[in-house]
C-alpha cells in the first residue's frame, strides 16, 4: 500500500526551521511509524485491514468471512 496515502499535512510533516527540534522531520520515518501503528493494533501492516485474530479478540468473529484472502 500507498502510505503517501495517509502522509499529514504538509505543514505538520515539514521540517522545523527553529526551536528545540530544528532540522528534525517526521518524514523519513513516517512509513516505520504507519507500520508499527497498524501492528500494534493489530491490523495488517502493510493494508491496515484487521487481522482475523484481532476481530475475534473484539467478539467480531462473523466479520472474518468478509475479510480480503
């Protein structure tokens, strides 16, 4: 998946030009932090669909069936 898809703004993913973060950006790292987000969801990390185990955990098990193979 695209996760440009889901990049912020381009205000809130620009680099700081002054303070306590200068010349720190949320960018290169944006893709990591989508990835480890979804996993500790519990949702695929690449789609961002549910895993079946995590829809089972949430008593969603008749959600399972339509779930993409």
């Amino acid at each position: 998946m695209d996760l440009s898809l889901e990049a912020p703004s381009p205000r809130y993913g620009s680099t700081p030009v002054d303070g306590p973060a200068e010349g720190v950006g949320i960018m290169r790292r944006w893709g990591f932090m989508v990835r480890n987000y979804r996993r500790l969801m519990g949702w695929d990390e690449e789609t961002g669909v549910p895993l079946p185990e995590t829809l089972r955990k949430l008593g969603l098990e008749e959600l399972v069936k339509d779930l993409p193979t």
